[in-house]
C-alpha cells in the first residue's frame, strides 16, 4: 500500500509511533496529484513546497495534536492566510486573505497540513468548476464541494472541507463513492467561510471511510466523542426514509435502498416504513425560498458591483430572490421550525432514518453537478447526515445512502453508520 492510500487514522497512528513521517506522507500525496490532476482537476490552488516545508517542521518537532503530520484539502470559499481565496469566481481571482477561517485555524493548531484549495463550484452554488469525477471523467463529481469530494475519492489526500447549503457534501461523496459528514448545523464555526444563505450553511468533512470523516469533525467540533471507538453504535431501530422526493430515484437508488431493507432485516436490526407528515411534502420548495432570499442579501456587492462577471445562472438566483418578500420567507422558515419539531416526535422510537443521498449515480456530462433533492430537506432541518457508499449502478459508478440522525446526535450517527457501511456496503 502507498502511504497516500492511508486512511486518516491510520496515517495518525503511524506518525505517533515514528513507524511514518509527515514529509513521507505529504510526498506520497503531491505524487498522487501530479499523476492524476490532468485528469480529475481537483485542486485550485497548490503550494507544494510549502506543504513539504511544513510536514519537515512537524517532523522535527513534538507531537502538536490529533491531526499531526495529516495532509488535508480546503474547499475554495475557506480563507486561508497563505493562500488565494477565490470563491469559485472570477471576481476573487488572486485574493488573498490576511487570516485563516476558524475551521482551517483549528486545522493547522491540531498539526494538519493544508496541502492546497479544492476547486468549488461559483460561490459554492450551482454553476460547475472544472473537477471530473475520479471514477469517470466524463461524469460530475458533484458539487458544490467537487475538488474536497474528488481528491479524498482519487486517493490525493485522505481528508477535505467541504460545505452544504442544499446538498454540496452528501451528494459528491455519493457521486464520488466515499463518506461525506454534515454535522447539526452550527457545529463547526463558519467564521471565514464565504457565506451563501445563513441559515443553512454548514460545513461538512470528506473521509475515505466513517472513522476518518468522525475523526476530523471531533477535532473541528472539540467534541472527542464524535471519534469512533473501536466498537460502532449498533443501530437496533432503523426508520426507511424515501421522503416526499421519492419519484426523483433512479432505478439504482431504488435498488439500493431495497437491498438496505433485505440486509438489516438479516442482520436482526428492527427496520420499519417511515412516512413523514404532511408538511414534510413543502420543505423543498421551503429550502428553495430560503436560499435565494438569503443568497441575494449575502451576495449583494457582487450583484450590485460585479454582475458581468457572475453567470446567468447566479444572476437569476438573485434576482429571484431580491423579489421575494419577506413574508413569504418568514412563512418558509416557520414551516422548517414546524417540520424540526415534528422530527424530534418521529425519531422518538428511533436511532437513524436512513434516506436516499442523491437521484442515483453520477450523471454524464459536466455543465451540472446534479439534483439536490434528496438533500435540501435535510440541510434545511439542521441534522446530522451521513452519506455512505453502498453500490454501483448500471454506469460502474458509486451509489449512496444518506444516513440521518436527529439534531445535536452527532455522537451516535457516525457510529450508527459506521456500523451500517461496514455491514452494507458492496463497493
């Protein structure tokens, strides 16, 4: 096994007992890249040297915290102190930021290795960058966090930052065919980070597996308990989830799921239908509303003094947005409060919901990252989500399943569905 290949835990264990050094890891990376970027194109910005200079200080000096030694990749809309920021637009190009976003900060304080920024799509909305996905580079990668979601998939770095307004770290790690973390909202502080709608950016993690995506949250959290053990949380009361969305699955989805519902009713775990309420039907268009209406506040500079140079896409977004009134957004916002308080009565006999992570299998073609719709709910609701890959469809690429925990039980669904991927998966 290269050194690239490690999983994040691993990497960290064999730094601590001297068996690896940080340089020796960052290299096997960079080597990954200059093998593969032509191809996957998932970085924005690199500074190699600079990541080797800092793995041989590390080398050099004592252990400085969990993430020792640890390359990791940060999506383009963080700040980073040494290195550009430009949001995915062609109005930042070159910016450079005179501090580090609190997430990227708390990286660097417990030994990470920023090794360079992820390519993002515009402003983390919706129009692409120029990432592949790293099984076929003639299908998305997702988005909008593609570079974080590409390079932990392409073996590049085993961990990145990405974040999820409507579904921009479950949907590419589906795509991209590995495990995507969207803590409660409001867990990791968004201090430095570009926003887009206030009320519903969240930053998420990239791992290779559920240990790794865990392993980096609890120390962007400082919550320890969100670190696996060596024994996953067994979950015994599992709810099957198609959400009002349903009808948008694909066949290798429905698949999925189906085979999910086989393999725990083997596996002895109590798994049961889970039709949620009525008003659970308006969430998506609830999500919508609230996005442009905050997105048009957030990105009013860039709208007022910039507009040539944001696509048409985006544009249309604000507009939409500017000409929503404010009644019709707080009516919006109050149903989620409603829909967060039926959620609380539906997971009281419950550990995890588990629910589609995306429409099926990477689509071909690169003008789009996808469809969201089996996302935003849940973004708009403030849960944990965790994707995990479970299969292939019909094209060879990976298929995903979401699972979902109630607010603030982050201590328990990464388990939950460590346990869950390790007995589900067939990748």
């Amino acid at each position: 096994m290269e050194l690239n290949e490690l999983s994040a835990v691993e990497a960290s264990r064999l730094i601590a007992k001297g068996e690896i050094t940080p340089e020796a890891l960052v290299e096997a990376c960079l080597g990954r890249i200059a093998e593969r970027e032509d191809t996957v194109k998932a970085w924005e910005y690199l500074d190699s040297e600079r990541a080797l200079e800092q793995a041989r200080a590390l080398d050099r000096a004592p252990r400085r915290g969990p993430l020792h030694g640890i390359p990791v990749g940060v999506k383009d809309i963080m700040d980073t102190a040494d290195m550009p920021t430009a949001h995915g637009s062609r109005i930042y190009h070159g910016h450079q930021p005179v501090w580090d976003a609190s997430c990227v900060a708390l990286i660097r304080a417990a030994g990470g290795i920023v090794l360079g920024k992820t390519v993002t799509t515009e402003f983390a909305v919706f129009s692409p960058g120029k990432t592949t996905n790293p099984h076929n580079p003639a299908h998305t990668p997702g988005g909008s966090s593609s570079g974080s979601a590409a390079a932990v998939a392409d073996l590049m770095v085993p961990l990145a930052l990405g974040t999820q307004t409507g579904g921009s770290t479950i949907r590419p790690a589906a795509f991209c065919g590995i495990v995507g973390y969207k803590p409660t909202f409001g867990w990791i502080g968004r201090a430095g980070v570009k926003p887009c709608a206030e009320s519903l950016d969240t930053i998420g993690v990239f791992g290779r597996n559920v240990e790794d995506a865990a392993f980096l949250a609890s120390v962007l959290t400082g919550r320890p308990s969100l670190a696996l053990d060596e024994k996953p949380r067994v979950p015994s009361r599992v709810g099957l989830c198609h959400t009002y969305e349903w009808p948008h699955a694909a066949s290798e989805t429905v698949k999925a799921f189906e085979d999910a519902r086989e393999q725990l009713s083997r596996l002895s775990v109590t798994a049961r239908e889970v039709d949620l309420p009525e008003p659970f039907s308006r969430l998506a268009e609830a999500q919508a509303t609230i996005m442009n209406f905050e997105m048009a506040r957030s990105f009013a500079y860039e709208y007022s003094n910039h507009r040539d140079k944001l696509s048409t896409r985006l544009q249309e977004l604000i507009a939409t947005g500017q000409k929503c009134s404010p009644q019709t957004y707080d009516k919006a916002a109050a149903l989620a409060t409603e829909c967060r308080g039926l959620l609380q009565c539906i997971f009281s006999d419950l550990d995890v919901l588990v629910a589609p992570s995306a429409v099926g299998e990477a689509p071909v073609g690169l003008a789009s990252t996808g469809d969201p719709i089996f996302n935003t709910i849940w973004t708009l609701l403030h849960v944990p989500c965790v994707n995990i890959p479970v299969s292939k469809g019909p094209k060879g690429l990976p298929v995903g399943l979401q699972i979902v925990g109630r607010i603030g039980d982050d201590a328990h669904v990464p388990s939950a569905s460590d346990w869950i991927f390790k007995n589900l998966s067939r990748l």
